[in-house]
C-alpha cells in the first residue's frame, strides 16, 4: 500500500504529539505546529505549505485511544518497512467516555416523569348560543346525520410555565365539545352550539382560565354498499358569526385518501382551492356548506 509522505517533521518537545492518520490506512506519530485544523470539519487537518501529501489527514476522535510502540518520522513507505515493519493501528474505547455516555442516558431516564394535567370542564349552563345550519347538496349517495363539534382555544397566560428542555407547552391547549344535532330535510341539518361551551375555572393555580371558540367541525359517515367512508367540514367561528361561513368540498367517487386507511376519509378541498380547479374538474366535487342560521329564515 502506497504512503504519500509529508516530509520531514519536528520531533521536539515544543511540538504537539497527536495521533494521525492518512487515508492511506497509516499511521502517522507528529503534526508540526503550524498546520491548522480544517475548519470545515473538526476531524481534519490541513499541511502547511510545501508539506501538503495531496490528501488531507484524518485526526483521531478522542473517544479511541492510539497504541503504537514508538514515535515514528514518515519519510516514505520503504522507509517505514525498513525501520519498524508494518505499522498497526489499535482502538480502544476511552471508558470515561462510556461511563459519561451510560450516566446521562440513566439519568434522563429518572428524569422523565409522567404528566399529568387537570381535567377541563364543560359549562353546564351555557348562555352564548350560536345557530348553525349545515347543508350538503348533490351527494352521490344519502346523506347521514353527522356529528358537530366546536373546538374551544384556552388562554395560553393561565397555562403553566414551560420548564423542560424541550421547550413545548404540553399541557393540553384545545378541548372539544359534541353538540345535539336535528335533520330538517335529506340534505340539510341545524343545530346550537354555545360560544361559552367551556367553564372559567382555576386548573393550573394561575387565575381563571378563559376560553375562545376557534372552529365548528362536522364528520359525515357515508355508506357505499358494505364499505364505509368519513368526510369532514370545518368552518371558523369568526367566518360563522360574519355570515360568510365556509364550505367544504368532498370527492363524489368517495375514495380514500390513503389506501388501507380505517377508519376511511374521503378527500377534500377547501373552498380557495376548488376556485382553482378548471370548471371541468369542479363536477367532481360536492359542497358542504356550514353558517349561521337566522331565525325566520326558510330552510
């Protein structure tokens, strides 16, 4: 094997004895002072100039420790047969290392404790009603009674304070609440979901904690035959309570998102991205629409 040889180095005291390795497989007993450690990686080291072998040398880890038996200056590859046979380069694990190693791993593991958060209140008198009506047209298969939903945000200031290494907040931050619904025709549906759904209450010693209503969600559970299949509508409070409410547009072949997927979801897209689709592919699709009900309005 081939030894590209850096030529002639310092053995004095006032040089550094590191372990160096050439890519050649090698082994190599001294680095003169003024080459520098490559930047780029903290395993390598550049030559200085007129001393370069071509390829960079490798510097050992300092989890492996070098045994050789004695300092040797590489001068060429018959020079190092010649002087002290072939150059063997052992490793051993520097126990300090593993003992550090099995020490933080134990420890972490007595530090993880289970979490344990208190559990959220429903309001049992809710008084912020807000009407919903929920209409689905041109299904290709009947339309089931589906199950509505309003997700609640708790304030983040009464939430306790982060202290892991992590960073996150685990505790929980949403909670939702299942409200009654009513069919009122074959395709359309209302109900009253209440704004104050979550009760104000001291759960983390921090003052009361209040709530804000972010989405009304709904889930329909189609049938086609023996097969079963999900289609799901959201719509934000905000867009409610403005009269503008939102739809959702559902497949009509009403297959699976993901193949094998159980319980099965349709696909589904958001009203900005049906607007995008060409007039030809909207055919595809049919609407879920979720918005405020007037009282008087004919439905």
């Amino acid at each position: 094997m081939n030894v590209t040889s850096p030529g002639p180095v310092s053995r004095s005291r006032k040089d550094r004895d590191y372990g160096i390795v050439h890519p050649a497989g090698r082994t190599l007993s001294h680095l003169p002072r003024n080459a520098k450690r490559d930047t780029a990686s903290h395993d390598r080291i550049q030559c200085p100039t007129g001393q370069r072998s071509g390829q960079p040398y490798l510097l050992l880890h300092a989890s492996t420790t070098m045994l050789r038996s004695s300092p040797v200056q590489a001068r060429s590859p018959h020079h190092l047969n010649q002087r002290h046979g072939p150059i063997m380069l052992k490793f051993i694990p520097a126990l300090p290392h593993v003992a550090l190693i099995t020490l933080i791993t134990l420890a972490s593991a007595g530090c993880q404790k289970e979490r344990s958060y208190p559990v959220y209140r429903e309001n049992p008198a809710p008084k912020d009603a807000l009407p919903i009506v929920i209409r689905v047209n041109d299904a290709p298969v009947d339309v089931p009674i589906p199950k509505v939903f309003v997700s609640y945000e708790i304030d983040p200031l009464c939430l306790p304070p982060i202290n892991n290494y992590e960073g996150v907040q685990y505790a929980p931050q949403q909670q939702s609440v299942e409200f009654p619904v009513q069919r009122i025709s074959e395709t359309e549906f209302t109900t009253t979901v209440f704004k104050d759904g979550m009760a104000v209450a001291d759960y983390y010693g921090r003052g009361p904690c209040t709530w804000s209503p972010s989405l009304v969600k709904t889930s329909f559970t189609f049938a086609i035959e023996e097969r079963r299949i999900n289609a799901a509508a959201s719509a934000p409070v905000r867009k409610i309570e403005g009269d503008r409410g939102s739809t959702t547009y559902v497949e009509k072949v009403l297959t699976p998102r993901i193949a094998g997927q159980n319980p099965e979801w349709a696909w589904t897209l958001s009203q900005t991205m049906f607007e995008k689709l060409p007039p030809t592919d909207r055919q595809s699709y049919f609407p879920i629409d979720i918005s405020q009900r007037i009282e008087g309005e004919a439905l």
